[in-house]
C-alpha cells in the first residue's frame, strides 16, 4: 500500500469515525422519552466488574483504523465505512426513541488507585449511563469481524481481528456498560447493515459519496475558444534561447523547481477532466491544455538546462497531489466537480502572485527568451482560467442537493485539505528566499472572495464554501507573513529545514517510479539512483 492510499485511508477514519462520535453524543442529549432500566438476568448479576477490561472495550477505535489499513480494495473500504454509518444511523434513532439505561450504581468503580480504576472512572464520566439496546459498541466490533472475513486476508489477520472482536463485546459486560440483551441486538444490527452495505455496493467502484457522470458537458462558446487556442499553439523550439545562461543562485534553482511542479500538477487536471468530457470538442480542449501546461514545465525546465543546474522531482505536497490524480474517478461526478473548481481557484492565488513576481525580479535568468516564453505562459492561463470559470460555475448551478454534501465530504477533497498547503508552503517558502512579498498575492485572494458577490450560483455551493475557507486562511497568513517581513522575524532559517525535510520525504516515499509512471522526464542523477538497483 502506498503513502498516499495509507493517508486516504486515514482520512475517511477520521470522516467516519467523527459521524459515529457526534451522531452518538447527540444522542445523549435530553431524549424524546425518559430512559427505561431492562430487566437484569441471573448472568447480568453474575459477571463482575472488571476494570482492566476497560483497555479491551477501548481498544475499538484502534482495531477499526487497522481494519480499514487491511482491507484490501477501495470497495471494500466504501462497504465498511458506509456500514459504520449506517449502523451507527439507525442506533442512534433506537437510542432517541427508545432510550434505555443501565444501573451503575449496582457496581460502582472501587475507590482503589490504579491506572485501569482512573480510566473506568473517565469512561463512565464521558459516557453516560444510557444508549444501551442495541449496543453500537458491539455492531461496530461485529462489523469489523464481517470486513476482514470477507477481505481474504491470511487467516491469522481474520482469526485474530475475530478474537479482538470478541474480546470487545465481551468487554461491554465486564465494564458494566451494557445488558446481556445488549450484545445479540448489536449483533443483530451489525448483520443487516452488513447484507444491506454488500448488496447496495455490489455493482460499483465509484469513490466514495460519488454517483456516475455521464460525460462532462462543454459551456457554451468552446467551439470558439476551442479555435482561438489552436490558432495560438508554440512550441519551444520558437523560443530564441541562448546558449547558456549564467548558474543559478540555489534559491531560484529550488524556486523554479517548484514551479516545474506546479505546472505539472496543472497539465494532470487538464488531462484528468479531458478523461471525463462527453463531447469531442471539450476532449480536445483539454488535449491542448494539458499540453500547454506541460509546455510551461518545460520552460522552467529549460532555464535549469541552461543554467546547468539539475531538475529535481515533486515535493511532499505535489507527490502526494499526484497520487491523488491517479486515485481520482473521472466517471464520478464530485471528483471532476473538485477538479473543475479547483483549477481556477488556484491558478488564482498562484499565477496572480507567482508567474508576475518571476516576470518582475528574476526574468533576468533566462534573459529577452524568458521574457517571451512567461509572455506565452500567461496568455495561456487566461484562457484556462476563462474557461474553467464558466464550466465550474455550470456544474455548481446545476447541483441538486445531495450532490453539494457529497461534494463537501467527498475524501478526495479531503486530502487537498492536506496537499494544496503543503505545496503553498513548499512554493512560497522557496520564494521567500528570492525576496517574495507575500501582499502581492492580496489581489488574488480578494478577487476570489468577490466571486460569492457576482455568481448567484456559488453563493448556495458546500463546495465553493471550502475553498472560501482556503482563500480566508490564505489571506490571513499572506497577511501575516507580511507582517513578520515588515518587522524582519521572518528569515526563513527553520521553515527552509523543514521544506528541504519535505522534499528529501517525498523522495524516499515516491521516487522515479512516481515520475516514470506520470511521465515526468527523470534527470541524470533520478535515473542513476533508478539504475542502481538493477546493476547491484
């Protein structure tokens, strides 16, 4: 399993298990009726109280997060996340309207000093007495079970996530939690959720809360644009390069780097939603983007040439963005939803604070034919930004409901919450060092803000609310860091540590294999380090 599969993965852990813990919590607000105690059986009385079995009963978060580790396929990962919810669902409406409650009182923790007594006594003071029939406790440990038999898993991985299972539903009596009635109810519930999840999930693959396409429709006017980008294609032979240019001081080499990265990233949405157009025009459209953009990288590219300066591969942010565009669906609706909006949100922030910051101060290194080839690069971006404005407003205005929260929890976007500021740090870190302002980039975040004011249709989008919160966020630490530049506090010492640990990360975890497999050119030294393995 990869890096970014693992933090995928994690991520709807989290989304998961923070449903299950709010739609619980919720539940133990002042319910629809009193709380009833359940008639208490001979074995009731007769199990004991045992505090260190407050570590098993525990333990349940733990044994989740690694059975979503062992599930082998994203489908099973849907199925398991989506019986969680959906159990934790119909608990919690037993639990509202017919609440029921248990009597601690008749075995109460002992007033002895351990370390199990103090967590027995924390667990009963954050988790009252009542949401006993059924136990969600044990539908969630019972589900988990159900998951890894059906993963195909070796046997120990299945037996023993069994066992812990077990070990979890038994524990809700010892802890005093929960009936003898209790644990076969759970069970019960977990066994529906279960056929219910594997038959509704059968027949798909698609992301998670995503719904099929049905090929991605062109805005109206892209038989024009698509004619005036064909009339405006170059190819970087037109450039009148010198021979040589003179080396790079590190910090520019590092920045332009970065931004071969970032174009990079640029050309994969490109080809991405060309994936998912319906038309032929639209397909190629983002044929031509694409390779623009890819076209741009090789600008950089060309500058580090000529300077004699090696290219290097993605940092930590950007690898992971990769990995990102090969988990994406293009036949899912939200993915190329997040896609469409994302291109024009960032292209944004970035062209409007980077491309005019390297045309103003640092053109020099590539001299008149870096001039000509940033002239080109944003006369290219006009148009992908144009375009991409008009078919991101289309899909919002056309979202029902259901699709806008599927869009707002869709783990796609999540992981962006992740990647997209790392690769601003990365970005701006490396810019810092050339002298960056970072007011500059003010305009750019104020012109997506008036975006709400001017399109009726964003200002009802979950979706565009996020990136409203990445704009607010980035606006206050552009604000910020301009703040400390001012005051001279922000030299940037421990910030470049952390972005060159960031990059030295990516390569260990990534490598060639990322760049080979998304076709990035390798450098002499990345295909000596690829060679190496293979001569011995």
């Amino acid at each position: 399993m990869t890096v970014f599969q693992l933090l995928r993965r994690y991520l709807v852990f989290c989304l998961v298990m923070g449903g299950v813990g709010a739609a619980y919590m919720l539940s133990k607000l002042p319910q629809l009726a009193t709380p009833s105690l359940l008639p208490m059986t001979a074995l009731d009385r007769a199990i004991p109280l045992i505090p260190a079995s407050v570590w098993l009963y525990s333990s349940l978060t733990l044994l989740i997060f690694l059975v979503f580790v062992a599930l082998p396929s994203w489908l099973e990962v849907r199925r398991f996340a989506s019986g969680l919810l959906l159990a934790t669902v119909c608990a919690t409406t037993v639990f509202v309207l017919f609440p029921t409650t248990f009597p601690r009182e008749q075995f109460p923790a002992a007033s002895g000093v351990s370390v199990s007594l103090e967590a027995l006594r924390s667990l009963r003071e954050v988790d009252s007495a009542s949401n006993c029939l059924p136990s969600l406790h044990v539908a969630l440990a019972s589900l988990c079970a159900l998951a890894l038999r059906r993963s195909g898993r070796g046997r120990g991985v299945r037996w023993g996530g069994g066992i812990w299972a077990l070990g979890i539903v038994l524990a809700t009596l010892t802890t005093k939690q929960h009936y003898l009635i209790d644990l076969p109810a759970g069970m019960l519930l977990a066994g529906l959720v279960d056929t219910l999840v594997c038959r509704a999930l059968a027949a798909t693959t698609l992301a998670c809360f995503a719904r099929p396409l049905g090929g991605l429709q062109a805005p109206q006017g892209v038989e024009r644009l698509l004619a005036a980008v064909r009339a405006h294609q170059w190819k970087l032979e037109e450039i009148a390069w010198p021979e040589q240019v003179a080396p790079l001081a590190k910090p520019l080499e590092a920045f332009l780097n970065q931004l071969v990265a970032i174009e990079e990233l640029a050309g994969e949405s490109f080809a991405f939603l060309g994936r998912a157009a319906g038309s032929e025009d639209l397909r190629e459209l983002y044929r031509l983007f694409a390779a623009e953009e890819r076209r741009h990288a090789e600008v950089f590219r060309e500058v580090l040439r000529l300077s004699g300066a090696t290219p290097a591969g993605p940092g930590l942010g950007a690898a992971l963005q990769l990995e990102l565009f090969a988990a994406l669906d293009p036949q899912a609706d939200v993915d190329v939803q997040l896609v469409a909006l994302a291109i024009p949100v960032f292209e944004t922030f970035l062209d409007g604070g980077i491309i005019p910051f390297l045309q103003e101060h640092h053109a020099a290194c590539g001299g008149e034919a870096l001039q000509s080839a940033l002239a080109r690069v944003c006369h290219d971006e006009r148009s992908h930004l144009a375009h991409n404005w008009r078919l991101a407003r289309g899909l919002l205005a056309d979202m029902p409901a259901g699709a806008q929260l599927r869009a707002a929890l869709n783990p796609h976007l999540l992981v962006g919450v992740l990647t997209i500021p790392m690769i601003a740090f990365e970005t701006f870190v490396r810019a810092l060092r050339l002298g960056f302002d970072f007011s500059t980039l003010l305009p750019a975040f104020d012109k997506l803000g008036r975006q709400r004011s001017r399109h009726p249709e964003l200002r009802r989008s979950a979706l565009w609310t996020w990136f409203e919160l990445f704009a607010l966020v980035g606006s206050s630490a552009s604000l910020f860091c301009w703040w400390l530049q001012r005051r001279g506090w922000l030299t940037g010492q421990r910030l470049r540590w952390l972005a060159t640990g960031m990059g030295w990360l990516a390569r260990r975890l990534f490598g060639p294999r990322q760049l080979r497999s998304h076709g990035w050119p390798l450098s002499t030294k990345v295909q000596a380090r690829a060679l190496l393995p293979q001569t011995g």
